[in-house]
C-alpha cells in the first residue's frame, strides 16, 4: 500500500432508518486538501445498522486511490465492530461468541476488503452532538430516507 501520510482524508458517515427494520438511508461527507463531497443512498426495507455500514462502505469505495483516513461515526456497532470484534467473527467463521450468526455478515466483509486499501482511524462521536460534519451526514442520510420514500432517482450531489 503506497499511502503519502501527510494526505489524509477525512470521512463522516451517518445511516438513518425509519422503522427498524424500514426504510432507511445512509449519507457521508468526505473532505480532502479544501475539497469536500456529499454522497447519500438509501434502501427500501432495511436496518439502521446497516445503513450505518453502507455508508461507510461507499464512502470508502468512492477513494480512488489508496489513502490514509480518519472515517468518524457515531455509530458504536460500526466502531467497535470493525475495531474490536471484526478479527474473533473472522476466526470463528463468522459466528458470535454465543456461536449465532454475525448480523450483515455481507456488509462487514465488504468493509473489512475494503480496508485492505486504505489506512483508516475509526473515530466515534457522539451523534446529535453539534459537530457540523456529522450533521450534514445525518441530513444526507435522511436525504437518502426520503429519495427511497419518493421513489426518486438518485441524483449527483454536486451537481444539486
């Protein structure tokens, strides 16, 4: 992995659901060198959980190159699970130390591959808390909510 340290991409992921299971949205903020996007989804039956995941699964998928980030979420499933229970899911085939299913085994190993290109900090914060980034992340998930509930294509951002 060829990463020049001093490039650092900074990512804030947000999932939004309404219904658990329902229809939910995830969004991100990505900023670089005074350069930022917005990127936003959504699915029509899904989980808050894993609209938490997708998000920071497209987010990274959106990088062109390898880089070093500091992805910031606050979700504790995603920060945790990734830096905590990720390597003991992977060892027990992906089981729980209760020996069930790991819940989005699909998405966990999208993002594990995922970080195989990439040097990420996983960084939790509060959310709600104020923190403009997380914020605009939150409304980009909603955004996602409401694209899914409007049944509207899915349109560029940058270009809104």
């Amino acid at each position: 992995m060829n990463i020049t340290p001093a490039k650092i991409v900074e990512i804030y992921t947000d999932g939004a659901c309404k219904g658990n299971p329902g229809v939910g949205g995830w969004g991100a903020v990505l900023k670089y060198a005074g350069h930022e996007r917005e990127i936003f989804g959504g699915e029509k039956l899904t989980t808050n959980n894993r609209m938490e995941l997708l998000a920071a699964i497209r987010a990274l998928e959106s990088l062109k190159r390898p880089c070093k980030v500091h992805l910031y979420t606050d979700s504790q499933y995603v920060q945790k699970g990734i830096s905590e229970w990720l390597t003991a899911w992977k060892l027990r085939n992906w089981r729980t130390s209760d020996k069930k299913p790991v819940k989005n085994e699909d998405l966990w190993k999208m993002l594990d591959q995922l970080t195989q290109h990439h040097e990420i900090e996983w960084c939790w914060m509060r959310g709600h808390a104020g923190h403009t980034d997380n914020e605009r992340a939150d409304q980009l998930a909603n955004r996602g909510v409401v694209m899914m509930n409007s049944e509207e294509l899915p349109q560029d951002p940058e270009g809104a």
